[in-house]
C-alpha cells in the first residue's frame, strides 16, 4: 500500500527543509519542550562527522516443539498426513548486537565495528565480531570472530568456525568497489538526506509537509524533568490511532493519492497488533545536538499453524540504546596498512606452503619496485620542490594511481609521465603512500621474509632511505 512510502519522504523532508521554516512552525510542540527544536535540527544538518555507538538487546520467546511420530509411522521418518507435534515449552532467546559508526563527510570515509552475541536456555550461542571501512572506492571487511556453540542434551559439541576458515578470520579484505556504481551514487551523496526526497517537491510543498507533520496527533514530544543529567530530556509518543489521518493529509502533499476504504481498513486491522515504541531524546543544552536516545519496544509475531496445530514465530522485548559524540570533530579513517582480496586468499588456501623460492621473488621484487618508486619521487620533487600530496594514504598502481606526472598519481595515461606505470604489489599486500605537507613523504609495504638487512614485515621508504 502507499502509505508504505510516504513516511520516509515525510521524514527526510523534516531534516532537509527545517531551515526555511519559521520558528513559529514549532509552536505546536509541547509547551514543556524548552530546548530549540529547530536548531538542534539545524546543527545535525551542518555536522561534518559524527561518532555513534548503539547497542541492541534483544530478549525473545519462542514455542518448543517435539515432533512425535503416530502409530503408523514405524519408520520414524517425517509425514505429511501422518504426524503430531507436542509442546515441550519455550525456547528463551538472547541477542545483543553492538554497532560503532565512525563517519567523516569531508572524505565521505565510514568505519563500522559490530557485534552479535546470541544466547539460548539450549545451549546454542553465537559469537560474530567484524570490522569494516568505507574509504573512496574501496571497502576492506575483517571478520574477527565468527564462532557457534551448541550444547546438547547428551553431549556437547562445539564448532568454531575461525578454525575451518584461519584465512578469513583477523584478515583485512579488500572489495573494489566498481567506478561505475561510485559515480551513479555521487548525486545522492551530495544530496545526504535530502537525496532521499522527491526532486519535485517544491518549497511550499516541504513547509506544508513539516506544519502537517508538526500538526498531527500521532506525534506527541513533551519534556520531562530529569534530574540525572543537565542535558534536556525529550520524549516522543506515537499515537497509532491517528495514524492514518496523518497518512491521508500527507498523501495530497506528495501528490499521492489518499487511502481508499480498504486500504484504511487493512491498515487499522495492521495497527490492532501494532504496539509503538517508547522513544526517549536526550539533547545537549548547550550545543543543541542529541547526546542519546533510547527506543523501548515489544512485538508479538505467533500465530498457529492451521495444518499441525502449533504455534510458530515468537514475542518478546527489545532495547536500542544510542549514544553520540564528537559532533563535527575531525574524523580521520584511512584504509589497512595491509589487505588481501578474496581471490588471494581463496589462492593462499589452495596453494602449497612450500613456497620459500616463490616469496624470495616476490620480496626481492618489492625492493626494486620501492627504489624505482623512490627515484620517480626525487624526479619530481626536483621539477616542483614537493612531493605529491596525499594527506590521506592512497594504495599505489591501482587505475587511479598508476601513473605519476606533475598533477601527482593519477590516471593511465597521463601526460608528461615522470613514471608511466606505478608498480603494485606483485603478490597480496599493497604499496601505501602518504604525504602531508609534501616535503616528505613515507611509502610503506610488508616482505614476506628477512631480505639483507630488513626483517619481515612492514617496511619503510622516506626520503632518508628504506628501513622497517
């Protein structure tokens, strides 16, 4: 139905039109908000970077079912016509994910730290920790945890899948991410949230939107004394009965058709089992920006199974808890020092580990690649009395780095080439440069083995020479 689509345009139309409404607008709100709605709109619209930490609890019930063979079924297999099930009590559930959000608009970078721990009275537990990074056009995953633990009644049997698959786990993984797709999503992100709106609103038409949104009954934010904290206490109710009228004066707005008879019947029906969530804002006096948020919750998913006359789905609670910090402070998130993409490491599972004479080659290469590189360099610095800029690490002999000219690395092709073709890693590391203010500059790559008088691992070109 409709009314599936306009809640989101309604929404993100709140966050991107707020400036061109008069504070009046606001006069609808509860006279117990003292805080500035309008500005604490404004200043989350404006802030460059932003750091979030969220954690979900999540606690559920769920039917336990034994299947019970009849007494014709003397095989024991399963039957269609010809089984019974018996309820043998709940099955508790316990989840809790946790997600850090780190995310800088200046470079449009992100970084994510999650986590998902399950808890079962069976015995069945779930451990899954990962890392990921959103730098230019690239995303690097580390999976640092992915574990499965089931104890069963007669024995217990642990499967820990860091073990079946050591490539994958506390490795970075590099996913390109196609230039195409990149520039398809440029529009949207300039546009940030008003991207999510539609391009032919006009104004009047967002200011209508956010007086009727402001208007409505299924809104209600009044402030509530709270002595524990000297941020300002905000609470949100949503009032589901007036729902759809909300819905049906948004529509005309949209030029959407309103609901019809039936639409609104099915939708009331829908509300019926529709519990809202309690939602607490707290708002920081001074800056005006939100310091945390709590959305309390429960849901009820059973219903009874016509054909074997059991309970399926579950109910239960749930907890989502967000705290914010370092509004608008610099954020800086810069790709692994090393990674490796799933076509490398799909071939280091495959591959032989004697390979002592194929890593010579490799290292001894990596050597002639960072002096050649260092001598491309000095070209340059000699002709411009600077080394190419880069203030933030950039993975050398990739398609926009594969040549260096004047303008710095760039492109094949480029004109005036001090070095035409920029080497990459001939194995499944990466070459990383770096220079801030452009009179020095660090390249950095990693040897498989002791070569001369470096030691494996992570190697350092400057100016002054190459050294660990």
């Amino acid at each position: 139905m409709k009314y599936r689509f306009l809640l989101p345009y309604a929404v993100a139309s709140l966050c991107i039109t707020i400036n061109s409404i008069p504070t009046t607008a606001l006069a609808t709100i509860d006279p117990s908000v003292k805080i500035d709605m309008k500005k604490t709109i404004q200043e989350i619209y404006q802030a460059s970077s932003i750091t979030a930490d969220t954690v979900i609890q999540q606690q559920s019930i769920s039917p336990k079912y034994e299947y019970v063979p009849s007494t014709n079924d003397t095989d024991g297999t399963y039957d269609l016509f010809n089984y019974t099930y018996k309820k043998t009590g709940n099955k508790k559930n316990n989840i809790t994910y946790t997600l850090h959000t780190e995310k800088d608009a200046k470079t449009d970078a992100s970084h994510i730290a999650a986590s998902i721990t399950t808890k079962t009275d069976t015995g069945e537990n779930t451990e899954i920790e990962l890392e990921a990074r959103l730098v230019t056009d690239d995303i690097y995953l580390n999976i640092k945890k992915l574990d499965f633990t089931s104890t069963g009644s007669s024995a217990q049997e642990t499967v820990t899948y860091s073990d079946l698959l050591d490539s994958f786990i506390n490795q970075w993984i590099h996913i390109p991410i196609s230039t195409a797709i990149k520039r398809s999503d440029t529009s949207l992100q300039q546009k940030g949230i008003g991207g999510l709106i539609k391009e032919d609103l006009t104004s009047d038409q967002k200011i209508a939107l956010l007086h009727t949104l402001l208007d409505s009954k299924a809104i209600i934010v009044k402030q509530i004394p709270d002595s524990k904290t000297t941020a300002t206490h905000i609470h949100i109710t949503i009032v589901k009965k007036h729902i759809p009228t909300l819905i049906n004066n948004i529509s005309p707005i949209l030029g959407e058709p309103t609901l019809t008879g039936a639409e609104k019947k099915a939708l009331r029906k829908a509300l019926l089992k529709f519990k809202p969530p309690t939602i607490d804002l707290w708002i920081n006096t001074d800056t005006h920006l939100p310091e945390k948020m709590i959305v309390q919750g429960t849901w009820n998913s059973l219903k009874q199974n016509t054909y074997s006359n059991r309970l399926s789905g579950s109910r239960g609670t749930y907890t989502i808890e967000t705290v914010w910090s370092n509004w608008g402070n610099k954020i800086t998130i810069t790709p692994p020092s090393s990674s490796k993409t799933f076509e490398q490491i799909l071939n280091q599972l495959f591959t032989s580990d004697n390979t002592t004479q194929n890593t010579a080659s490799l290292d001894a290469q990596r050597i002639t690649d960072i002096r050649q590189v260092q001598t491309a360099l000095e070209l340059y610095y000699a002709d411009q009395s600077h080394y190419p800029a880069a203030t933030q690490p950039i993975v050398l002999g990739k398609s926009s780095t594969i040549c260096l000219n004047k303008t710095g690395f760039s492109a094949y092709g480029c004109t005036a080439p001090y070095m035409s073709i920029v080497p990459s890693d001939p194995g499944t590391y990466t070459y990383i440069y770096q220079s801030s203010g452009g009179a020095e500059y660090t390249l950095t790559a990693i040897l498989d083995d002791n070569l001369g008088n470096l030691n494996a691992g992570v190697i350092t070109a400057t100016p002054n020479g190459l050294r660990n």
